[in-house]
C-alpha cells in the first residue's frame, strides 16, 4: 500500500504533521508493508497560478506550464494507493503556500475539464484522501471543509468517520485532553476506515 502525506503547515514538527504521523503509524500498524512518501510544503517550489496562460492547462490534460514542483507534487499523488492531507488555519486560511499548491491543482483541473467535458479523467478520480486539519485558536472545521471541498474539485474520495468531526481527524491547540475532537481516536479511526475502503475497492 502506497500512503502520500502533504503537510500544508510551514512547521515540520508542528500539529498537523504530528497528527499526519499518528495516522501513519496506525496504518502502518494494520498494514506494516505500506510505503510512505511525504511532501512538506514549507520543502517545495510552488509558484503562484498565473491564470492568463490558462489556455495551456485547459488543453493538456492536468498538466501546467510553469517548470516547478507542480507536476511531479501531481505524480505523486496518481501513483498513491492513498492520500493524507492536512493543513492549518492561520489568519481565516491555510498557510499561503500550501493555498498555491491548491490553487495550481484547481486551476489544471478545472480547466481541462471545462475545456475537454469528454476528455481524458481526472487521475485522481475515487482516489481514496483522509483529511487533518488543526487550529491554535479559531474552528479547525473551517480547513476542514475547505479540505473536503478540495477533494471533491479533484474527484477524490474523502474518506468520513461515524464520529465528529465526521470529515476527518481535526486538532485544537493541542491534541492532548481535548474533549471535542478527540485527535489520538480519530487518527485510528480515519486509519481503519481507509484501510476498510481500500480493500473494497480492489
């Protein structure tokens, strides 16, 4: 089983790369032949959408003009099994370079399809992604849909529990002793339910 992390927080040892982790351990735990590859956003060149050339990604399928770490970010995510995605909320929205890497990924996609309705499919489509959002002062929930609208652009499957926050695992300042989102369970829980799925869709 091939797992991809994307960590969209500038901090490598921050929050949400902590909960990234325990989710990786976990599923490590039930398949412990799983390969993971990890993409911290604060260590890739992302430059900004330039949106005028967007005549190029609406006729070359997901694919973009702009020589940088975009395309093989891309690969990455077609040739995972599954995708972890987690991000903070800064000031009302995630850190700005992870927005971009959103961004460049919205941009190729809707382009092409509205360009190309009947052309080649997105190549992530039903690609199974759970979601981990977290917030030092503010709702973690408000990353959390902006993660699950994401995926829902891209075609993926994000992957929901039986137990709030029902979109994925979120984190609230610290993941210790929280009462309402209960990070340590969720983490096992989106872990099992990824696995669950994964082996359904075989």
């Amino acid at each position: 089983m091939r797992i991809l992390t994307i960590c969209g927080s500038i901090r490598p040892n921050g929050l949400t790369n902590t909960l990234l982790e325990e989710t990786v351990d976990e599923l490590k735990k039930i398949v412990p032949k799983s390969e993971v590859e990890r993409i911290q956003i604060s260590d890739v060149k992302i430059n900004v959408c330039k949106v005028s050339c967007n005549s190029v990604c609406s006729n070359n399928p997901y694919q973009c003009v702009q020589q940088d770490d975009f395309q093989l970010i891309l690969n990455q995510m077609k040739h995972a099994d599954m995708i972890l995605l987690g991000a903070p909320q800064y000031f009302r929205a995630p850190p700005a370079q992870f927005h971009v890497l959103i961004e460049r990924l919205v941009a190729s996609f809707f382009n092409y399809e509205c360009s190309n309705p009947k052309g080649e499919s997105s190549p992530v489509h039903g690609k199974l992604c759970g979601i981990i959002a977290t917030a030092e002062y503010s709702n973690p929930y408000v990353i959390m849909e902006y993660l699950a609208d994401f995926c829902r652009i891209l075609k993926m499957r994000n992957v929901v529990l039986d137990n709030f926050p029902y979109l994925g695992v979120a984190g609230q300042r610290s993941i210790e002793g929280t009462e309402i989102f209960h990070p340590h369970q969720r983490c096992k829980e989106l872990a099992q339910k990824l696995v669950n799925l994964s082996k359904v869709l075989q």
